[in-house]
C-alpha cells in the first residue's frame, strides 16, 4: 500500500518536515513542482530544477513519486493562457511538453496525472485552452484532446502509469458517471490509462463513504487503480485560525478512517495520499477563505492528530484484499 503526501520544496530545508515525511511516507508528490508554472516560466525554457530537488528527496528516502499534472485549466503560466495560441500552436505545445517532462521524469516518477479537473460538476468537459479556448483542434470531439493527451504520453514512457485525476468525483454522481463513461470508452477502444485519481478535498464533515465504496469499486472494476491521491478533511475555523468546535477533529479522525478503510478494502485501489501533512503548510486556508483548516493528520507542531492515528489503524487493521473486490 502506498500511503502518500503532497510535498513542496519551500520547506525542504526545515528538519521536522523532512523527518516527519521520511518517518511517515513511501509515496510523495510535488505540490506544484511539475505543474506548468514551474516548469515553463516561458515557452522556450524548461525548468526541472525543483521538481528535481523532490525528486532528490524522494529518491534518498526511498520513496515513489507521482508526478503532477500534465494537463489543467488552472495553474498555467500568463504567457501560455493569455498568449493567444491557434490550434496547431497549442497542440504543438501540449505535445512538446508531455514529451519533454515525462521523457525527464521517466525511470523517476512511476504514475502520473495526466490531465487533471477536465470535467466538471454536471459531467460536462470544462471550457480550457486545451479543449475549446480554442484547443488543440479538437473541440468538437469531445474528449479526444484528453485521449490525445494519455496517447502522447504513453509513447513517451511506456512504464510510467497513467492517470486522470479529478475533485468532487469521489462518490457517485454526475461527475463520477461522466468520467466513467470516458474511462469505459478508452478501455474499449485500447487508449492507455491506468488510473483515476480521486482528490477527495471534503471540504463538509459529512461525506456518503458508501457511495465512495461504490465509486471506487466501479472504476476496478473497470481495469482501473484508484489513488486516492489528495485527501484533506476540513473544520471551521474562528478569526484566530482556531478550530471552533472540538469535536470537529474527531469527526474529521472518523471520515480518516471510513476512507482508509474503503481504499484498503478493494485491491485495486493502491494509494492513499493526502496533500500536505501538517497543519503549518496547507492550501486549505487560502482555499477556504480562512473559514476552514486543520485538515491534515499532524499538527502544526508536527505532532500526530487523531486523524493519523485513525489513518494508522485503518491501514494496520484491514488488510488487502489479493483479488479485487467489486462490489
Ligand atoms: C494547489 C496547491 O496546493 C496550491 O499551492 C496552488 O496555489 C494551487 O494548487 N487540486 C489539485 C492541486 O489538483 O494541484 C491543487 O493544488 C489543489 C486542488
């Protein structure tokens, strides 16, 4: 079982997150390292430097990394979304870079997400420069760009394991239908994708873990692993950053276990992630407008919450399953 963090270079030089990550983690991802921001602060200019410094850190630790994302409507460089790319530009482009960044990382990075957040609440393909603004020609094809995407990459590193990542797919829903319906078209038609990733930001105390059961084991069932790739359970916060009541952790360490436990039953589901560790460093508070934090198993003092030790037991407690279970 691999049981993962995301990770950001800025805090690689602070002693109590490096060694609560070696201790805790075999897995870990760049929080933005490999996104376009980092690696192409221009369209001439390759920048691996410090998706290689986590890639250095993991390596020394003994750790896999995933690597994150290829492809996004969000987090792109001023000069690629505001550059007024035709088509043709934009497919060279995304081409090149897939190429470039996995044919960097490959024999380094074992799976990677490929095109993240395409699809939206409804089941609909979201608006990007990838898709239709204006695309890479395909517009009118629905989620061919996306195909495209998992085909170039593939041909660049053929080990490396494929994945689509998305948020809000976690149960069964519009959205999660949507992507199965695309998953079920690629696997008929021999695209090659290995994976879903399901973010599972629960940004309310109350997820449906059954209806989660039930999504992950539909997308096994279908030939794919699930990685839950980044877990983080948010509670209400005062003015000061303070959790407002209490006895929100222990609903949070609750919904810890009951996700632990859904991945741990299915065979096919091989990764547990959260993004970030520790309540110091998490994109929670920003995301939330500072009413929401302490989403994270440690605390900000590096200390473990009752959140790790929900995570803990529900990993030590329930092992996996040799075939998978599919329903
Ligand atoms: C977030 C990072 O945590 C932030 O530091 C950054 O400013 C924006 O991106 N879904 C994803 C991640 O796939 O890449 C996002 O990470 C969080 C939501």
């Amino acid at each position: 079982m691999l049981v993962g963090t995301a990770i950001n270079v800025k805090y690689l030089s602070e002693s109590a997150y490096i060694s609560t990550v070696a201790r805790e983690y075999n897995m870990v991802e760049p929080e933005n390292e490999m996104k376009w921001t980092a690696i192409r602060p221009n369209a001439d200019t390759f920048d691996f430097s410090a998706g290689d410094q986590i890639v250095d850190f993991a390596q020394t630790h003994g750790m896999k990394i995933r690597g994150h994302n290829l492809l996004w409507h969000l987090y792109n460089p001023d000069w690629l979304a505001k550059g007024h790319y035709t088509s043709p530009q934009l497919a060279h482009l995304m081409e090149e870079h897939i190429e470039k960044v996995t044919t960097h990382y490959r024999g380094k990075v074992f799976a990677w997400d490929i095109v993240n957040e395409a699809i939206d609440g409804h089941g609909q393909l979201r608006h990007s420069i990838w898709y239709d603004q204006p695309g890479i020609g395909m517009a009118d094809k629905g989620t061919a760009y996306i195909e495209q995407a998992f085909r170039w990459a593939h041909a660049a590193d053929p080990d490396a394991l494929l994945f689509y990542n998305d948020a809000g797919a976690e149960a069964v829903n519009a959205h999660s239908d949507a992507i199965y319906a695309m998953v079920e078209d690629f696997r008929h038609r021999g695209v090659p994708i290995n994976g879903i990733g399901l973010q599972m930001h629960i940004l309310n105390l109350n997820p449906d873990a059954k209806s989660i059961q039930k999504n992950i084991n539909r997308f096994v069932k279908l030939g794919m692993q699930v990685h839950i790739t980044e877990m983080d359970v948010a509670v209400p916060v005062d003015a000061d950053r303070k959790v407002k009541n209490p006895e929100d952790l222990k609903k949070q360490s609750e919904i810890y276990a009951q996700i632990t436990k859904a991945c741990m039953k299915t065979s096919g589901c091989t990764a547990l992630q959260t993004w970030g560790f520790t309540d110091k460093y998490s994109w929670i508070g920003w995301f939330t407008k500072h009413t929401k934090g302490d989403a994270l198993p440690f605390d900000r003092n590096y200390q473990p919450k009752r959140a790790y030790t929900a995570i803990h037991e529900g990993l030590a407690n329930s092992p996996k399953p040799r075939k998978s279970s599919s329903h």
